[in-house]
C-alpha cells in the first residue's frame, strides 16, 4: 500500500515542480513599458506568488511523507502515535495526525 501511496506522492511533487517552475519563468518575464500594464502585471504577479507559495508548501508536505515512507513511519499519528485511519491517509495523503489530534 505505502508503495501505490509514494509513486502517487511522487507524481505530485513532479507535477508540482514542473508548475512552481512555470511560475518562477513568469515572475521573472520583463516589465510592460505602460504603466497602466504594469500595474496589472504587477497584480498578476502578486497572485503567482501566493499560488507558488501554496504549491511550495505541498511540495514540502510530500517530501516530508516521502521521508516517513522510507522510515516507515507513515501511517503513524506524530502526535499521539497510534494509527492514522487508512481512509485519512487515502483522503489526504500528507496528514501527519489522525483524527482525534487534529483539535
């Protein structure tokens, strides 16, 4: 199972590379010369980088479950240590607490 769940993960990231990639090329695109284009580029881009930054912070959750994949301590709630229920896991395969520590 924690194998179908980590090439699942692993898809992810690299979608998720591939896009905060497209972002950063865009943010880096020159400048319109009217102001008023600018102004709206400049909007645009402060969208970008909120997108980015949600994307980065998955890409760090995925890394994370990676990494307790490999240390076989997926699947185990980090707070309380008990199991975290396979159909959270299935749901949101980056959780790190089961259901009762989430409060």
């Amino acid at each position: 199972m924690n194998e179908d769940i980590a090439r699942t993960l692993e898809h992810r990231l690299a979608e998720l590379s591939k896009e905060v990639a497209e972002i950063d090329q865009e943010l880096r695109s020159a400048l319109p010369a009217d102001w008023e284009e600018q102004a709206t580029q400049l909007e645009g881009q402060d969208a970008l980088e909120g997108i980015e930054k949600q994307k980065l912070r998955e890409i760090q959750q995925i890394r994370a479950a990676l990494q307790r994949i490999a240390d076989g301590q997926y699947g185990i709630c980090a707070k309380c240590g008990d199991d975290i229920d396979p159909k959270r896991l299935k749901a949101l395969p980056t959780a790190i607490f089961c259901v009762s520590c989430l409060g």
